[in-house]
C-alpha cells in the first residue's frame, strides 16, 4: 500500500477524488433508479386506469345504443305485433349482441313465435318475472344487475317497457338477453401486454366475462378489495393476488349500469420495464465506476507521484541545503561586528 501511494499528497488525493466523484456518483445512481422507478409505476397504473375507463365507456356506450335501438323499434312498431316480430327477427340474426328477445304482455307471458328463437313456456320463469315487476314501477328500460342462464350458458338481460308515453302504465315489454360470448370477443383487444386481460363484473362480484377465459363467467370477487372499492363507485390500482397470480389491477365502474370493468396486467409484465431500467443503471454504474477507478490510479502514477522528488534529488537537495546552510553560518562569524 505504502509503494502505491508513498506520500500524503496522493492519500490526500485518492479521499478527495472518492468523495467528489465516487459519492455523488452513488448518490446520483439512487436517485435515478427510485425516480425512474417510481415514474414507469405511475405511467403504468396510469395506463392501465384509462385503459379500464375506455373499456367503461365503451361498454357504457354499447348498452345505451342497443337499449335505444330496441326503445325505438318498440316506438316504430307499436301495436303491429306481426311487423316487431319479424323486425325482432332479423335484429336477433343480424346482430351477434342479442341471444335472444322475447316479447311479454302484460300477463306476464311470453309471445312466441318463430326461428331464430327457442321454444319455451309461456310463462316467464321466476328472474324474468321479477325482472318484469321491476319493470312496472320503473316505468323505463333498464340492465338487470345479475347474470342469468339461458340454455346452459351464463347471459345478460335488459328490458324495454311497451307503454305510450314516458309517464304511463307500462304493457307489456320486451326482454333482450346478451351475448356474453359476443362481449368477450368485443372487448378483446382492450387488454394491455402480452398476457394482461380484462372482464366485468357485477354488484354481486360475479365475473360476467374475462377476455382470456370464459371460464370465468360466474366466478366471485368478493375476496378481493379492489372489487369492494368498486362498488364504492370508485377508481383506482390494486396490487395483489389475482386468481392465483401477483397482478395489476385497475378498476372502473360503468356510468348508469350495473357493472364495472377491471384490467390486470401480471406484475412480472407491469415491472418488467422497471426491472430493465435498473439493470442498464447498474451497469452503467458499474462501466463508470470501473472508468473513474482506472483515471484514478493512472492520475495517481503519471500525475501525483512525479511531484514528489526521487531520493537521489532529495539527497542532493538536502546537500545543497546544509552547504548552503554552512556558508551563511560561516560568513556570519567572519563578519566584523559594527562599532556601537
């Protein structure tokens, strides 16, 4: 250690060089990965909250637009049961949002009649009913809240009232029901990264769809906080366990429905540009602290040490130092002192 740094000079040098460089350098490092870092997570949740909030509105918009389509057939077609039924028709081969709609009088039963509906009882069954009773106070189209079966397979229902003005007694109605199969597909390129994925869901915390596993229909949420926080009528990020994986989780709820959409992204996707950007840090750190260390050593050998004389000149300086010493000692005592 000694042979590397002989003098005080480059022990001086080497601290002063280590706090000026070295420590601002680490101080710098840190502050640039923790404000990257927190800026990639805000841009992410960011994304991910309007990505959500499109999907919200979107289906938002969807429900409306069918809802009013239907309020306007049942206004063009009032009374003329045989022209709605064959305009219903066509709607229902034409368009792959509705399953099925049925037309119900006010007794409460259904008014079948042929392809490309099914054959059922006449009577509504208990949801449609009480779907229906709701239907008589409202006085208004609405979505019901809950998911229902139909042939096996989970699907939505809306209800548009039969009644001459907004005011009067409601007479009967029509009752769409959604294809949820449609929806998924609708919704699929609303997803962020390679495996994020997005779904609806209801009051009840009932999964209605998931645009990566239709399996899911039906699945229940309540276990979950972000969908507490939803029913809030809130929006906002949720980081946690989702269905058996770290997620990214944003959520939204629907304007006038029901429902409220949500997107996940898997943490390891949604960090995985923070993981990145800590990795080129460290290693430009590291290139530059390798860099600084190596100016360093090079200053200390070609710069600082050629200061310090070598011990031939030191012995000759001090030679000439004590010569020079002798004789102005010698020439003192010669010197005659002055006469006071």
């Amino acid at each position: 250690m000694k042979r590397l740094y002989p003098s005080r000079l480059t022990k001086r040098f080497l601290y002063l060089t280590t706090i000026i460089i070295f420590i601002p350098l680490l101080i710098i490092f840190i502050l640039a990965a923790t404000s990257s870092r927190d800026i990639i997570k805000n841009q992410t949740e960011n994304q991910a909250i309007q990505v959500t909030r499109v999907m919200s509105d979107k289906t938002s918009d969807l429900f409306n637009l069918k809802i009013q389509l239907l309020e306007n057939i049942v206004e063009n077609q009032a009374g003329e049961t045989g022209k709605l039924e064959g305009v219903l028709t066509n709607l229902v081969v034409n368009d792959p949002f509705f399953k099925r709609i049925q037309i119900v009088n006010d007794e409460k039963e259904r008014i079948v009649y042929k392809a490309p509906f099914i054959e059922s009882d006449s009577k509504l069954n208990s949801a449609e009913a009480s779907l229906y009773a709701e239907l008589k106070w409202r006085r208004s189209s609405f979505v019901a809240d809950s998911i229902a079966k139909m042939n096996g397979e989970p699907t939505l229902l809306f209800i548009v009232p039969f009644q001459s003005d907004d005011e009067a007694e409601v007479d009967g109605g029509l009752i769409a029901y959604v294809s949820l199969v449609y929806l998924q597909k609708y919704f699929k390129q609303n997803v962020i990264g390679d495996h994020g994925h997005s779904f609806l869901f209801n009051n009840e915390g009932k999964v209605l769809f998931d645009t990566n596993d239709f399996s899911k229909s039906g699945s229940l949420l309540g276990e979950y906080p972000f969908a507490r926080e939803a029913f809030l009528d809130r929006t906002g990020v949720y980081r946690g366990e989702l269905w058996g994986e770290a997620s990214l989780v944003a959520y939204n709820p629907v304007d006038r429905l029901p429902f409220y959409t949500a997107t996940s992204i898997p943490l390891t996707e949604a960090n995985a540009v923070i993981d990145s950007l800590k990795d080129i840090l460290w290693k430009g750190f590291i290139l530059i602290f390798l860099a600084a260390l190596t100016l360093l050593i090079f200053g200390i050998r070609w710069i600082i040490k050629p200061i310090k004389p070598s011990p031939s000149r030191q012995r000759v300086m001090q030679k000439a130092e004590t010569g020079l010493f002798l004789y102005w000692k010698k020439r003192m005592r010669s010197k005659p002192c002055p006469v006071p």
